[in-house]
C-alpha cells in the first residue's frame, strides 16, 4: 500500500506496528495509550506551521481593563 505523504510509514506498515503494540497498549499504565515516533514526516509539518500565522509577535492590539484580566 503506498505512503500518504504526511505520514513517515507506509498504512501497511502502520497496520504491522499496531498489531506488534497491541498488547503493549492495553497494559500501558495508567491507561491504555501508545506512541509513535516519527509518525509524521517533519518537512511536511514544517509548511503546514509556516502557513500558520505567527501569535507570538507584537501584543500593542492586546487591551485589558484591569489587571487581574
């Protein structure tokens, strides 16, 4: 199967590393959970955030009535 560009793995073998993880998953403490590293391929995530407007610039248009706002 081929490999969606967002994705640093094929969906088979995605499909291949769930079935490996499953039990380690459901005995994860303190709840099942799983992570996956590098599951995204980073380039395309890099212009997915430079398309994203920068929110820590400039504050000027920031007005707060008092300062416990």
């Amino acid at each position: 199967m081929e490999k969606h560009p967002f994705l640093n793995r094929s969906l088979d073998d995605l499909i291949a590393f769930g079935k490996e993880q499953q039990s380690a998953y459901g005995s994860n403490p303190p709840f099942p959970n799983i992570y996956f590293d590098d599951f995204f391929d980073a380039e395309y995530l890099r212009g997915i955030v430079a398309e994203l407007p920068d929110l820590g610039g400039d504050k000027k248009d920031i007005h707060y009535a008092n300062p416990n706002e």
